[in-house]
C-alpha cells in the first residue's frame, strides 16, 4: 500500500443557507404518495459549474465530484453540514475517485477507475489525506463501496487467478478475505462483492454461486444465502435492499424478501434503484421520470410508500444517493433541461420534504 498526501484545502465557496420561509421553492406532485417537495442547489466550486453529491454521513458532511474553476478539470469536493464546499484536491497521482460512503468521523472511500477494467480501492482519512487500500492480488485491483463508523470498509479484491474475492479492509488498512459462499460452475471466473456493512459489522453483497448470482449476508464468518439478486445496503437494525433479477428494488428482513413499490403507485418498482439507506427504514434512489427523453427523478421510500422527491425547478432529471437519520438527502440533478449536472440536497420533515434554495458567494 502507498498514500499519497492530498489534503482539505480552505473553502473556496460557502452557501448561505436561507431558510425564511419566502425562499422554499414548492413543487405539489398529484399522483398519490408523493409529497409537495423543494429542493436545495448545493453549490459547485464556482458559479455554473458541474457538481455532484454521491454520498452523505450521519453528520450532515457530503461528498462528491465537481468542475475546478481555471482549469475546468473535475476533482473531489467535500461539502459540510453548514453549506461550505471544498475541493479535495488531486487523488492518487492526480486521478478522480469516484466517491462511494462517509462515515461520521468524516472518513470517505472511493473507487479509482484507471482504465475500463482497472479499478483500485482509496480511502481518505478525515484530515483528507488519501491512500490506496490494499489488494489480494499483484495487479492492485480492487473496489470499494461503504465504510462503517468503526473505520471499516468493505468491496472487493481481485487475485492474481483472477478469482473476485469479497473483502473487508480494516481500520488500520489491513484486507480480510470474507471467504466463499458457493463455488462457480466450471468456466465461470469466482465472484463474490461486498456492497454494504452496517455498525455491527454485517455485511452484505452477492455471489456467483452455481450460474446464478445470488445476494448474501455475512457475519462474523459465516454467509447467509438470500436467494437471487444483490443485496447493496443494511442499516443497523438489519434491514437489507438492493435488487432482485431483473434489477427490480427490494428489501429482505429477517429472511423475507419485500418488492419496493413503483412511485406511480404500481407494485414493483421497475427501472427504479435504491442507492441510500438510513436507519429508520427510509431509502432513496431514483425512478424514471415522468415526461419523454430517458432521465430519471430522485425517489424516497418510507412507510411502504415511494414519494417523488423532484426536480429542482426547471430541471428535467434528478437522482437522490443518500440520506441520513435526520432526514436530509443528497443527490444531483440539472437545474435547467439540458444544463450540467449540480448536487441538490432535500430535507425531510415527517411526510413533507422541503430544502432551502442556497446562494453560492
């Protein structure tokens, strides 16, 4: 393992978070289960630039990508629970990590994409230091999808057979391999990803067990089969979401796989995508959008119920990434149709969901 040294800098822009109540944008949705909803231009690091939040802490800290003014270049940014956008800096000899999960001490963990096929597993530290995780294998190649509040994170690792292992990196950066729930069929590579691990340290992901990829838990040493499908995210009191074949959005609690209902109200949610998970029960992710053209608008499930959370006004496409216990969501969307992609954050109050329109200094 090698680190690099890029490090937080000073904030180059702060919005300024106006909550008067003649400031909320308010869009009414009429088909049932969707809430009256505003959403939240969080800024990028120069006015008119591109900018997304791909992730979000219990704390209120996201982090994502964005244009640098200048060179026009695109690098991580850090956004705090308090509205100020900084730029992380160049990564891992100048690359962009494609951020996955922070954690509340504000430790993040990203993929690096060096070619189609090459990735490599990052970490940043909260002093904003970066460093490559550790791999299986000589070739460095590896993923990295969650972090845990222990420091934990989880993803995978490829050996030098090329065999796909699920593996936990520790703490202090060491690899746990998380072992094997089935074996391939003959002529198929092994796979098996981690996606998700909560504060208990379960982790969830899937594996290619026979010719079917099949979602699993694991804890502790040993993997509980789900049946067919990924599972991508678990909170702390157990419950499971990713997808069913088909790529159709489910849960499973306690064993019991659960179809996530469409936001037009139909029973399975077909083309939409769960991407965050909080610990009341409550995801977000993204649906197809009403309209024409294939875009997508960002969804919240709660209670049994996918409410459209929105376009911002007059944008034309929207994804929500996360959410945290307080409610607040992250995500990105156009502000105009056909205008560059900016990170957007909604707030939710019980069965409203509201956000405040920022000006970016």
């Amino acid at each position: 393992m090698h680190a690099t040294t890029p490090r937080l800098g000073q904030p180059r822009h702060r919005s300024a978070w106006l909550i008067a109540s003649a400031l909320v944008a308010t869009l009414a949705w009429p088909m049932t289960g969707q809430a009256a909803t505003a959403v939240q231009d969080l800024g990028g690091l120069y006015d008119g630039g591109f900018s997304s939040a791909l992730a979000l802490s219990q704390t209120g800290q996201a982090i994502g990508i964005a244009t640098q003014d200048g060179d026009f270049q695109t690098v991580n940014a850090l956004w705090s629970a308090d509205g100020a956008i900084t730029s992380l800096g160049s990564c891992c000899g100048g690359a962009l990590v494609m951020p996955a999960s922070i954690n509340r001490a504000g430790e993040a963990v990203g993929s690096h994409q060096a070619t189609r096929d090459h990735w490599s597993a990052v970490k940043w530290g909260a002093d904003g230091t970066a460093q490559y995780l550790p791999s299986l294998g000589s070739f460095g190649l590896g993923r990295v999808f969650a972090i845990n509040d222990a420091g934990q994170s989880v993803g995978s690792s490829v050996e030098d057979s090329f065999a796909q292992r699920a593996v936990r990196w520790n703490a202090n950066g060491s690899i746990t391999p998380l072992g094997e729930m089935g074996a391939p069929d003959p002529g198929y590579l092994a796979f098996h990803e981690a996606h998700g691990i909560n504060n208990k340290g379960v982790v969830v992901g899937t594996a290619l067990v026979g010719s079917t990829y099949r979602a699993f838990s694991w804890k502790k040493g040993q993997f509980t089969d789900l049946g067919p499908g990924n599972a991508t995210h678990i909170n702390d009191k157990g419950l499971i979401a990713g997808l069913a074949p088909g790529r159709i959005p489910v849960t499973w609690k306690k064993g019991t796989m659960r179809y996530l209902p469409a936001r037009d109200g139909g029973k399975r949610a077909y083309s939409h995508e769960v991407l965050g998970l909080n610990n009341l029960g409550d995801m977000v992710g993204f649906g197809p959008s009403p309209g024409p053209g294939l875009r997508s608008i960002a969804v919240l499930w709660r209670g049994g119920t996918a409410i459209t959370l929105g376009h911002y006004p007059g944008g034309t496409h929207s994804v929500a990434t996360g959410i945290n216990d307080a409610g607040m969501i992250v995500g990105y969307g156009n502000l105009v149709d056909g205008g560059p992609m900016r990170a957007l954050r909604w707030t939710v109050n019980g069965m409203r969901v509201q956000a405040e329109l920022a000006t970016v200094h």
